[in-house]
C-alpha cells in the first residue's frame, strides 16, 4: 500500500455490483490514474473476477475466511480471491465482526499468499491488539457515524490522534481512519491529524457524482500527505 | 428444476475453484449433455460469474444472504449473484447453517427474483416446518454421514422414506436426499426410496476421474426415476 | 399453561435482578393470587434459584441451550434450570435468536423433562413451522413495536387475527401475542382477537407501579377469556 | 488473585450442578481451607447464587456478556453475577468464544464493578494482544488438548514456555496454563515452566475421587511456586 492509502469499500448497495459497480469502478479509476495516485476498492466476492480483470486497480475482498480449503460450504478463502485477481481483503468490518483467532487465522492465511489485509476496529484501545498480528492496515471506524455523513475527523479527532499515537507502538501497521468521510475537508483533517490514509464507503456510492467526490478526496488527502512531510 | 434433481455442491476444496474448478465444471457439463440431464452445480462465489458465462449448466451460489441491499459488508444477496449468472441459491447448509427468519428471509428474496433455492436440513423432523416456507427443494442431509463415504441410503434409508413421507403433505417441494453418496447404487437406492434426487460433493471433488462418477451417478438416477413411473 | 396466558419476560434492566427482580417477583405474585391466574415470570439464569425458592408463580429461564451435558462452558441446559426450580423457558426471542436445529434439539430436551417451552417469533409465516416442533406456545411478536409502547394488538391487529389462523392448522399448541403491550386495553383486544394469552416485558419492568399495571393487564384478560367463551 | 492460580471450571457435566455440584464444591473448598489455598471454581450461571452463598471459596462465572444492562433477553450481565456473588468470570473459553469488541466490553464493565477475569486464549500470539486489555488473567489452553488426558506441560511446553515470556511484555497480568491438565506432575510442570497457576475442569469434575486429584494438584502447584521462588 503507497501513502495516502485510500479505501473505498463498496458494500451491497444497488450500485456495488453490476454494471452500476463496474461504472463507479471505472471512474475511480479515471481518478486513481489522472492523479498517479492508489485507489483500493473493497468489493463483493461476486463482482472481483470482472473488476480485477477488466480493471488496474487493486481489488480487495469485503471479508474473507481463515479456516483452510476443504469441506465448508459458502465460506469464501483467501486461495479463492487472489484465484481471481484480488489483492487484499478486508477483515471484521462492522457490518462482518469476526474473533479474534478468526482475524488472526485470516491474516496468516492472506500474507501467506502475498494479499494485503485491512482490519476494522472501532476503538482506539484495540489498535495496538490488532496491529500486533501484523495486518498490513487498522482502519479504525467509530460505528455510530458510519454512513452518517458526520466525519470522524470532525466530530472525534481524538479517536484518529489516539489512534495514531497507539499505532506508533507498533512497527509498519498502516493506520486508517474511516466513519462518515464525505469532503475533502474530511479526508484533509484524518491525514492531517496522523492518520496514513482514509476509508469510506457511502459518500461515494451513494453520490450523484461518485468521480467529482473521488477527485476531492484524493486531491485533500495528496495535500495533507505533502504538508505532513 | 427436473427430475433426477442431481446437486454438486463445490464446497472449498483445492479443486472447487480455479482452473481445476471450472476443469470439473465442465466434465459435468459433458454428462449433463451426453444424458440430456440437468445438473446443478453449487460453486463458491467467487466462482459464479467465470462458470455460469463459460457453461450452460445451472450455477447455484453455496449460500446467500437475505438481508436487503444496503449498508452491508461481506454479504452476498440474491441480487448480486443473480447479477453474476447463478439461477439459485443452497441456504443452511450443515457448514453453514442460518436461522429461521433468516431462511425465510433469504427465500422470499430468491423467489421475488425468480431464483431457485435448497434449504438444507438435518433431521425429518425438520422437513414439513421448512417446506411450508416453500424452497424449489428441501436437501435432507444427516450431518454425520456428509463426506463419509457411507451413504444415507445404505445406513440410514429410513430417514430418507420418512422424509419423503414428510414431504408429501406439502405441495410443490422437491426431496433431495444426500450424505456420503458416492456410487451408482447409492444414488439409484435413494430414489428408489422415493427422493426427487441427490446432493453429494466429496465424491466428485475428491474424485480422481470425476467424470466418471458424475456418469455413474447420472445413469443410475435416470435408471431409478424411470422405474419408479 | 391456563388460559389467559401472561408471560412477563424480564429482560436484563436493572429491576430484572437482585432485591428490585425479588420485590417486582413478588407483586406479580400478589396480583396472581388475588386473581387466582397463573402468571409467568421469565427471568435472568442467575435469579431462577431464589425466585423459585421464595415464590410460587412458575419461574422460566429466558434462554436455554439444547446441546447434552457435557464439555460445554457458558451453556445453560434444561437440567440445570429444572434443578433450581424453573418450570419451562422461553426460546428464540427476538434478542437470543438460534436456528432451527438448534430450537428442535432444546425443545426435545425441555419436554423430556416435562417443562414447558415458549418459542418466539416475528411472522406469522413461522407459526405453523414452529408449532409443528410442539412448544408449548408460540410467541407472535413483530420486533418493531417491542418495547414501542405501541401494542401489536392496535398497530398490527392483523399478525395476531393471521397467527390465530395459522396455528390452528395445529393442535395442541397456545398462540401469545407480544410486542409493545402496554395497557389493559392491550391485552383485552389481543385476546379478543384470538390469542391465548398476552406476552410482555418493558410495561412491567420499567413502570412505576408495577403492581398495578399487572392488575390491569389480568382484568382485562380475564374479561376478554370470559367473552370469548 | 494470588498464587499459584487455580481454577477449577466446572463446564457442564452431570457433576456440574445440583446436589453433585455442591458436593463437589465443598471438596474443593476441603482442599483450599487444609492448604490455605485459594481455588477458584467457575460455575453455570444457575449455581452461582447457591454455591457463593454455601461456600467461601471465590466462585466466578463460565460467561458474561459485555452489553450494557437494558432490553436483552438471556444475556447474563456483570451486575448479575455479582448480585448473587460471583467474584469475577472466565471469558472467551473455547467452547464459548466471543468477538475481541465483545471481550473488551465486558472487561470493562468487571472491572469497573471490581470484579476479576480471565481471557482465554487457544495460542501465545494472543497473549499479549488479550493482555493489553487488562484481564486479571490469561489462560492459555491449545484446544486439541482440552479435556484430551494429555497435558500441555508434557505435550506442548513451548506453548507455557513462549505465553510466559509473552506476558512478561505486559505488566500486572496472569498467566494460566491450561488443557489436559490431569495429574500433580502436569500441574507442577506448568507453574515450573513459568506459569502463574492452572485451569482445569474434566480431571476433577469427571473424577471418581476429585477431592484426591485437587488436593495433589494443590501439594504440587505449591511446591513448584516454593522452588521458583
């Protein structure tokens, strides 16, 4: 993952699969590549053979399982998303909590073929706890504002320099702050306040002008990354 | 659906995905063809889109959430595989059971599409509740023979007579009896006791010539509904 | 169980426990007395001992688990509950949800020790289904209105007239209606309707004068048991 | 709690509870008042009450639930098990594993009512991550070896080995060494190699004279602290 890590996680609205997702694929692509800038997407196990086919940017799972190939049904493993073309998965999100000798099995499971791992968490006390199984990312997400339009940045800049003072503790863990990211004021402040980058999901799937917001997200978070330096 | 009801559940095995998956998709396809028999196959979903645009044979997902569209991640809805070619849905598998509502739920979501579903239970006694919520088939399955090598039909042949009795107070379901099926004979006893089909997966995804068991499967099943008209 | 049937669940508030559960027990009690009807409390595993002991209204644990004794650690089993004087369980609420299996295997143990069962659920599709797995009585609550204050019987007169309906495609099994009943009136119309009995939690455990509210609710199904007949 | 640790589960065997329970409780306490030991005995909800009242040894819950108290349904509170006289609860334990939010929950909430716990952990890259979360204690147990006979002082002692040289990373937290501890020896062994005590269920609560097994578990535990010191 290259600074400012963006993650833009599709979940199941109408727009995250199909040909709506594959549109709003293609313009975050647009961005990604006008600005040189990595654009992840999280996506369902449906939708990842057509987008990292018919796409450059890395695809990720919105979850995956730890347990190893074999007689599970409807279980969807890491040999199987890299098998078409992700790059990484997602991991407790949420609206997907797992436990933690699950999350922990997942992410050997995913370095162990090479995938990149972002694991959710919803408080600053577990960023250290996570980090120390070695995910590649914590995207720390306070799930009351999640898809509530009031950004973490604004309404709980602690949680994001807590969060980032505790990642500290821990070598090579990118921190991630998500929850209601909707400007690019929003994605200025997370990077500004520490964090590596920002994760957010409805303000573009859900947006009239999905590539317009993409544009000022990535613009803010390039500006904030360049200032912090 | 049509009789024999014949289901190749690809569960997580090394040989359920990739190239070796869709390599056993289509020695299923040739019997399907060579038989002028339907067979469904229930793959992992990671798998539909590839399978169902390279075959004509019916794709099932292994499982699929009920919930609407919206704000979820790592779910799969009836409307994403849809999206992706699948005409159906296994729901409550043993290695993946759901809860009632959520059966229910999952089913009237498959029916609004036009999908087709099978629900799985362990026990007769199960048969009736879960008809009367009116999958395309119910798949009765006594956990502790699934992947065993020794079928339902031969150790425990009143479970399937029983469900069969239990299923014919209910119109318009399917019974699809599985559980360590593995030979012809399996097969041909199972509708010999009156099951509208069979369910296996271990006995071909762990078959060194698959093709060969799926033929033996098929020839028997077709054997065992004629003589039962 | 004798009709009308009143269940009070209660919960997990602060006057479900310890000397305020013990007083609210025991008004329940005075109310049951003087009317001579049956009520039933439903109450934390840790309060079943000492209320059984002090009291003589039947006590039900609000949860119980189906698996056998054994290396099982944080399950509560039928045995355990029947040792410290319950006399049945409620299953399935709507905030202990468990599967099918799971509901059929606790509800096999619960009558093998001749204790009584509650199953819950939200639907009235899933009446007939449960009842086929004999409870003693269904539990209709739509979970929208538990704990509105908005009572099934005025909001969704129509789950309670259609569950009645159903269940009486099968014999032997009670039909409770539950879900925001508040007042007398409440419970007169959800008996009018055709329930066997009323099921509530919040209106009791949370009123200032529980006592008196229970008073209302038992007159008015008294009343409403007295019409029907 | 002081050492060396000893915590006795009594999971959910025919021995667990009742009259068979108590009885083997008040051998337990035998045991702890003739050594001057405190041994810790982790009971079914349901006995809680019973057994704190009857003995002075400290009893502690199987499970407790993080949510705050309000509108659950057969959850069992902090506050609960204190009410009837817990002293503090395992938590996590393999046959009852929860989400690693869910854990820090109810950490919070034992604590905040001056209660002790104790995490369990099935591998030693979770020990400190658990740890970091301020249990009193955490008991490591590899679960192939849960209630196997065999120990995990003899069959995996790097698992003691590595767990104790984990937790030195943390302060002020205990490490427990668990699974398949059956004999004096396997007791000795595990406090030898550096653990603060023991956790055991089925060697005592499925012995023909448990009162004998603790007291040799006692006599040895003691010993190998005395050396260590």
């Amino acid at each position: 993952m290259k600074k400012p890590i963006i993650i833009i996680n599709f979940k199941a609205y109408d727009t995250s699969f199909g040909k709506k997702g594959i549109e709003i694929a293609k313009k975050i692509q647009n961005v990604s590549k006008q600005y040189s800038t990595e654009i992840i997407v999280s996506v369902p196990a449906t939708m990842i053979y057509q987008l990292s086919s018919e796409l450059e940017i890395p695809v990720f799972a919105e979850h995956v399982d730890g347990v190893p190939l074999g007689a599970y049904t409807g279980s969807i493993m890491p040999e199987m998303i890299k098998d078409v073309g992700a790059k990484g998965s997602l991991l407790n999100h949420s609206e997907k909590r797992i436990r933690l000798d699950e999350i922990d099995d997942a992410l050997k499971r995913l370095r162990g073929l090479g995938l990149e791992s972002v694991v959710c968490v919803d408080r600053y006390d577990l960023v250290v706890p996570m980090s120390l199984l070695k995910p590649t990312a914590v995207l720390i997400e306070p799930p009351e504002l999640i898809g509530s339009g009031i950004s973490v940045s604004k309404a709980k800049p602690e949680v994001i320099t807590r969060a980032v003072n505790e990642i500290s503790k821990v070598k090579d863990v990118y921190l991630v702050a998500g929850a209601g990211i909707t400007t690019g004021e929003d994605a200025y402040r997370a990077i500004e306040l520490g964090a590596d980058g920002i994760g957010l999901a409805s303000a573009v799937m859900k947006a009239r002008d999905p590539e317009k917001i993409v544009e000022e997200l990535v613009i803010n978070s390039l500006k904030a990354c360049d200032e912090n330096e």
